[in-house]
C-alpha cells in the first residue's frame, strides 16, 4: 500500500480518552471511539474555488475520488479510485449521480436518491462498506487483527435499508439491524425485511429510534460483551452509523460537487455564497455540509431543517439541547424522527475544541436529558447555522403546493426542506434545497398531500400502504414507481422477529443469531 504519510490525516477522539490518534483505516474499523466518542481528523484539507470549479467537468466517481485524495487516506490513489468507480457507477439510475435540478424558477434541489436504495445514504454506504473490506484486508494482511467483523445498526429507515444492501455478503462482515416498531414507513421495512444476503440479520425493536440509538450505543460500551463476541465468534463491533467517519467523508463530496453543478449552469458566480438548506435529525448530512464550507466550499448560511422533533431547531437558537420531558412526535418524515442527535458531539468539539466539555455535556445529556453550551460556543453555533422546523400538516401541504405549482414530486423530508427555504431564503443568493429520499418510500404520506388528507388521517378508499404507489401515479402526473421498488414488491419477507429495548434485548437476539450462523 503507497500513500503520503506527510499528507495523511489521523483522527482524534471527540471525548479525549482515546490512548492516541487514528489513521482513517483504524477509524472506519472501529467506527466508535472507546469511552462512546466519535471519531474527528485532526485538521480538515482545503480547496481553492477554482479547483472545485474544475470538477464539474469531471464524472462524480472522479470529483468524489479527489475529495477523498484530499485527506490523505492510508489507502493508495489508485484504490481510492477504483473504490469510487465501483460506488458511482450502474447502481445509480442517474449518470450525473447526485444531480441538481432547478425544480422551480430560481429554487434548486440537490437529488441524492439515485441509488439503489432511493435515499441519500446510498452516497456514503455504496462507497463505505468498499472502504471497510479494504481496511480490513489490510488489517489481517498486517496482523493488527484477526477478527472478523460485525456491524451493528440502528436505524430509523434509511440507513438501514442503504447498510443492508452495501455490506450484503461481503467477506468477513456480518451486518444486523435494528429498526423502531413504529418509526419507518411501510416501503423502509419492506426494504429491510425482504434484503437478500447470507451474512445479515434484521430485527424490528419495541421503542422508537432514539431507544434503537441508545440500546445500540450501550452495546457498544459493554467490554464484556466485546469480549464473548471476539471469543465465541471471532468478531469485533463496528458501525455503518454516521457515528463512523466512512459515513461522513463521502458526504462531504456531493457539496463539494453541487457547488461546481450550481456555477456551471449559471445559477451562482464562482466564489459567490450558495445558501443550503438541509433536513436533518440525527446531523450528519449538515455537518457535512459544515466542513464542506470549512474546506473551502463558498457555501453561505447552512439552514437546518427540523420537523416537529425540533430539538435541533430549539438548540441553534438558545443554546440549550433539552429533551427532558420530550416526547418523540411521529411524523410523515420518520428519518428525522431522532431526538438524541449523535452528529451535534463532532460538532460541538470543533466548534469549542475541549474534549473535557464535551464529556461533561454529553454526561449531562444522558444523566439529565439536557445541557447548555458556553456563551463563546453558543455564538459560533449561531454564527454557522439557522434552524427553524415544519408541522406536519404544513409539510403535507407543501407537497401537494409544489405538485400543483411545479409539477415536482416531493418526499416528506425534502418537503420539511423546501418550506423552510422558502421561509429562511432571502434574495441575495440561492438556496440548494437538500432532497434525502424518493417519494415512493413514503407513499402513504405522500397520497395525504396530494390529496389534502391531515397527518396520521385515514385516507379514504386506500388499501394497502404497498398499494398507494399506483395511487401516486394516479395522482401526480409524471411519477413512476422506480424500478429498485418494483423489485422490492415481489421479494420475500425473511425477517419478522421483535425485540424489547435495552441492551441486554439487543444483545440476546445477537446471541440467538450468531449461535445459528456462520460466516
């Protein structure tokens, strides 16, 4: 393996009880730091407008590839590219990958469903799992391990879905998932349920997700548990979570990409500020647009997106993250269900740069529900991002507004997006609208906007949420059902199980599931 050792990026740990720094192999390996920190490099590389500019003559694979390249990876240039030819290549329905379209005069989307899996996280998890084998391999080839791996997954519909089909019968990798019995929508857990592959497992868990975060994240923290699974099956944890650097770095590329799409269509001079907006609830998709800007991406403000569950909203604009006597509220956007947001700790540590108060605050979280940042950390955070939040009914709305006007078929989280844009945009510069999922993973919720239906209201004459996908064809002309979930439809279900929360469920069906199992 040749890379720069002079150029590479090791990775620090937000919590400052990791014994020494990573290199982006170890990084993506363990996915959490020790003592339950997240993983942050050392120094962030940097783009001249110009050479972001360049890119947008260049195919994503490539403008993707330089964007890794930049961070020095452990991993050679070579292999870098080709981990990103085998990413971006026929699993996407688009050839632009990530495109941007002008969905109206003046108001942009950056479309990042394209994969094969109809939602962002395609665009980290076909690149990380690639990745992962290749640390791996180099890990065994080395001695640093003789463990195989097991990724462990909460999810709360997408990152699920996009893990399952990116690790599926890869070599020395079994993946298990958790999802919320009642947190994702019907198409998410047909996705799931029906996921071929030999070397995973999918269980449905009592709760909502921020009960799968946390019973997931205590697993992590259990050294026995560790100790059994390394022992009895020669496995080690990691995580397909954002908590894993490998899911952040490749979300950093399609900002990085829109920038250069934007000035060559005309829609922003090169250098000019392009404001984007962002729905977001765990953060890991705006704090990647965060350090996009921070390598040098004129990006202006960063508008975050919250839906009814605005914890995030609420923080940006006082400072105290509380979810103590918070209910978690069901929304038509079930990805950004989450009240414990994981991402806010990389952020928060480079926005304060003190390991120690991000222990304390974190201990706070989870002691008391709640914390507050110091006034020098509360101004930085207001001066890099705006929050504001959408009501469920009004994100219905938006979708069948925009249909109407537009001929432009929103899902429920890019809808949360696009009327806060239109709240927060002003006239100096454009927003980019950030577009997270197909509306066909929400047909039910879609339907209710087409129609004028309320949130979480029966829809007259409806069957079947699997159904509804012709329904929306009906309705909204132009849509077609894609083919990824044409195919979906006719799979067989092959996991039904249900789990209580709390660790020690978690870790009972993983026993149940490893005792029947091999590699």
């Amino acid at each position: 393996m040749r890379y720069n050792a002079r150029r590479m990026i090791r990775y620090l740990d937000t919590r400052g009880l990791s014994d020494r720094s990573r290199t982006f192999s170890e990084a993506i390996l363990e996915g959490i730091a020790p003592g339950g920190g997240l993983f942050v490099p050392e120094r962030l590389p940097r783009f001249g407008v110009a050479q972001i500019v360049a890119l947008a003559a260049l195919p994503y694979r490539e403008r993707a590839a330089r964007v890794y390249e930049a961070f020095g990876l452990d991993v050679s240039a070579a292999r870098t590219r080709e981990i990103a030819t085998t990413a971006y290549g026929d699993n996407f329905d688009d050839p632009a990958v990530a495109p941007v379209r002008e969905a109206a005069p003046g108001r942009f989307v950056l479309e990042l469903w394209h994969g094969p899996t109809l939602a962002f996280k395609d665009m980290a998890l076909q690149c990380m799992p690639l990745f992962f084998s290749e640390a791996l391999e180099q890990a065994h080839v080395t001695g640093a391990t003789n463990l195989d791996f097991l990724i462990l997954v909460a999810t709360s519909g997408d990152t699920g879905v996009a893990a399952l089909n990116g690790f599926a019968d890869r070599a020395h990798t079994k993946i298990c998932v958790y999802y919320p019995d009642a947190g994702v929508s019907a198409l998410q857990e047909l996705q799931m349920v029906t996921q071929p592959g030999e070397n995973l497992a999918v269980f449905r868990l009592a709760g909502d997700f921020d009960d799968c975060q946390g019973a997931v994240k205590a697993v992590f923290d259990d050294g026995a548990f560790a100790a059994e699974l390394a022992g009895r099956h020669g496995l080690a944890l990691s995580s397909a979570n954002s908590i894993n650097w490998g899911r952040l770095m490749p979300q950093i590329a399609y900002y990085v990409s829109a920038y250069a799409d934007m000035v060559a269509r005309g829609a922003v001079a090169a250098g000019e500020p392009l404001d984007v907006c962002v729905p977001t609830g765990n953060f890991g998709n705006i704090l990647a647009a965060y350090y996009a800007r921070h390598m040098g991406v004129p990006l202006g403000r960063l508008l975050c997106a919250s839906n009814a569950n605005k914890v995030l909203a609420d923080f940006i604009a006082t400072g105290i993250y509380d979810i103590s006597g918070r209910g978690l509220v069901k929304t038509p956007s079930p990805s950004m269900d989450i009240l414990v947001s994981s991402n806010l700790e990389r952020l928060l540590f480079d926005l304060c740069g003190n390991a120690a108060l991000i222990r304390l605050w974190m201990k706070d979280l989870k002691r008391s529900g709640c914390f507050f940042v110091d006034v020098a950390t509360r101004e930085r955070l207001k001066a890099e991002f705006t929050g504001a939040w959408v009501d469920n009914d009004t994100c219905l709305q938006t979708i069948g507004r925009v249909q109407r006007e537009h001929g432009y078929l929103l899902d429920p989280h890019t809808a949360v997006a696009w009327k806060v844009a239109e709240e927060l945009g002003g006239a100096d510069a454009p927003v980019l609208i950030v577009s997270t999922a197909h509306w066909s993973k929400f047909a039910a919720d879609v339907v209710r906007g087409l129609r004028g239906v309320p949130a979480g209201a029966p829809i007259p004459g409806a069957g079947p949420d699997i159904g509804l996908l012709d329904v929306v064809t009906e309705l909204a002309p132009g849509a077609t059902v894609p083919p990824q979930l044409q195919a979906v439809r006719e799979r067989p279900v092959r996991f039904d199980a249900r789990v209580e929360r709390g660790r020690e469920a978690v870790e009972a069906s993983l026993r149940g599931w490893l005792g029947g199992s091999t590699l």
